[in-house]
C-alpha cells in the first residue's frame, strides 16, 4: 500500500500514517496457489457437470445412464423400437384403438345431453330450438321445450379387468438357422418386443385414465426364454422403461443354443398365472364390489418354437391346466409349408397353432392375433 503524502507534511501525523501503512491486510488476501489434490476435485466437478449437461441434451447418453448399458447398446435398441413402431404402425394402431375403447367402456359416467327438455329445466337453450320455442311462446306455451341438459348415466355395469400377456420365447439352437435371408432369432426377437411394445402402448393409455375407472385395469406383461437357458428374463409387470427394454434385448439376442423345453417356458409361465391368480382373488375378497360386478384380470400366452419339443406330453398337460384356468395358448410355429409333420405334433400339443413359414410376418400375425383374442375375451362379457 502506497501513500502520497510527502514526508514532513505539517498536516499528518508521521507516527499514525507510519502505523497504517504497516498493520492489517488492505483489501484482498494474497491469492494461494491451488494444491493438485483440490485441483483434481475441481476437474472431476467440472467433467460431472459437462456429463450431466450432455445427458440432458444427448436422449441416447441418457437412456444408457438409466438402462446401465453402453451409448451403443442404447442407440441399438433405441433405433430399433423405432423402426418397429414404424414397420408395424398400422397394427399397433388398430390394438392401441380396441384398448381405448374398452377403458372409454369401464368409466365411472357417461356424460349423455338430454334434449329438447322444458325452458324450467334446462341447463342451457338448445340453438336449434329457438324459432320453435318462440312459436310456442307465442301460442301461449308457458314453458317451451327450447331447452338443453347435461346428465350423467351409468352405461355398463359390467367392471372390465386389466389383462396379462405372457409370451415363451424359444432360444434353442435351431433358431439361430437363417431363413429367407432373415434369423429366426431375429424375427423372434421383433415380435417379442412388438408384442411387448404394444401392451405396454395400452398400459399408458389406462395409467391416463386410471381416477375415472369403476375398476382397475392393469396391463402387465411377462416373458420366458427356453433353451440353453429357461428362465424368465421379463418378470410380470406394467413398466416398460430403459432397464427392462435392455434387459430383454440383451436376453432375446444373447444367442440361441441347446433343445427345445417349451414344456419348461410354459411351467414357469404356469407359475406366475397362479400367483397372479391369487392377488387377483385377494383384491376380490378386500374390495366384494369386484367381485359382484365381475371383475377380474384376462390371461394370454403367445408363444414361439421351430421344432419339435423335448417333452410333447408335458407341454399337453400344462396346456390343459392353464386352458382350465381360462388362458389361452397360441402357438406361432415357425417351419416350412410342407413340413406337416411337425405342424401336426404341435397340435396335439398346444391349444392354438400358427404355422408361419415367412418370418418376415411373424411379429404382424403376433400383434394381430392378441388384438384378436382381447376382442374375443371383453366381447363376450
């Protein structure tokens, strides 16, 4: 700190200017050099925030983020499910259409105008009838019916359920064979996310609605890889968000090896209709209004195979057990037109079976046969 007063100038004090020079710090402390562990703290502060800004800004960096997966594998899977939504728009349209419609079907009210009605009891003039109502003025008419009114109705009593897709995904070895210049793997693997794509489609659409519904209608969906490995790669549940679309991508394209225990798919898929079956008649039992307007979730299985099975008779009889608790099993079985000979096995077997030689088609026939056994199974309540 300088001082521009002279030394020897009569107007300042020489001992008190001399102390002020030296005590306290002036203005700003002496600026320390940072120490290279602070350093590091600082960079890594820096490159967290650059991420999270190009997360927010990149959709495929944060899909990955949420999925745990590589911004390839997002990329992959999310070009993938756009493509699929495009390739079969006109399908998904027409199941995404039934499902609304169904819902519109299991509202609370039904809002219904009431016209013409009496100038005392309307809620507002009906502008077709004005001239009319004028007329009848005229003629003496004390209380003309120029009136319109907003009431509420009840249309079906019927309380619809939600429903349940469970889809058997074969991953034995043979399916990783080409066909038409396609996978067989690979058509499995569309369809299986394009059946999945579209349930979880209506799931949303009941979400929406879901405070102006008489009762609950979930839309779940479940799905079962048999082969190599039997497991079930996409437990019963109506979220459909990055973690589960990789984990069923990862599961529908890890490779296709070992036999064909679809009686093995089919008892795991046995397995979670039971347990679904008792949460359903648990809900019943707390809530009896259910019960008494006959509420209750539908069941599907769709599933996949190209060949013959390790053991027809099992998959017979897990057929039958979940025939009689009112699931349906469609089969889609990919072989040759003139193999009739394996078509006719997989009918003694299975409930449902779709011969699909092109598997080009086989996630269109997929998609169309659920909208059809949705149709089927809320027509018929």
């Amino acid at each position: 700190r300088l001082d521009a007063t002279p030394a020897g100038d009569p107007n300042v004090d020489e001992e008190e200017q001399k102390q002020d020079l030296e005590e306290g710090d002036y203005g700003e402390k002496e600026a320390e050099l940072m120490s290279d562990e602070e350093l590091e703290k600082q960079l890594e502060r820096i490159d967290k925030e650059e991420k999270e800004r190009a997360e927010r800004e990149d959709p495929v960096l944060a899909y990955a983020k949420e999925a745990g997966c590589t911004p390839e594998q997002a990329r992959t899977v999310l070009d993938k499910i756009v493509k699929l939504r495009e390739r079969y728009a006109g399908v998904l349209s027409d199941a995404d259409r039934l499902w609304q419609t169904l819902v519109r079907q299991n509202v609370r009210e039904q809002i219904v105008d009431r016209g013409p009605v009496a100038l005392s009891q309307m809620d507002e003039i009906d502008p077709d009838e004005i001239v009319s109502g004028y007329v009848e003025i005229l003629a003496g008419e004390e209380d003309p019916l120029i009136g319109e009114r907003e009431e509420k109705e009840d249309i079906d009593e019927k309380w619809f359920g939600g429903y349940e897709v469970y889809i058997a995904a074969d991953m034995s070895g043979s399916m990783g064979e080409t066909i038409g210049g396609v996978k067989k793997v690979d058509a499995q693997r569309d369809m299986v996310f394009s059946l999945v794509d579209s349930c979880m489609s209506a799931a949303v659409n009941t979400k929406k609605k879901q405070h102006q519904l008489k009762a609950p209608m979930p839309v779940k969906v479940s799905v079962v890889v048999f082969g190599e490995r039997t497991e079930i790669v996409l437990p019963l549940t109506e979220e459909w968000g990055p973690k589960e679309q990789i984990e069923l991508y990862r599961a529908l394209d890890s490779g296709a090896g070992g036999t064909t225990p679809d009686h093995a798919g089919l008892s795991l898929v046995e397995q979670q209709v039971v347990a679904s079956k008792w949460e359903q008649d648990q809900a019943r039992e707390k809530k009896p209004a259910l019960k008494d307007h006959g509420w209750k979730p539908q069941r599907f299985v769709i599933a996949t195979a190209d060949g013959g099975s390790d053991d027809s008779r099992a998959v017979k009889l897990a057929n039958k057990r979940l025939a009689d608790m009112g699931v349906p099993v469609d089969l889609f079985l990919i072989a040759p037109e003139e193999d009739e000979n394996l078509e006719t096995l997989a009918k003694a077997a299975y409930q449902s079976v779709t011969p699909v030689s092109d598997v080009g088609q086989l996630a269109e026939k997929g998609l169309k046969r659920l909208t059809q056994r949705i149709k089927e199974a809320y027509s018929n309540r």
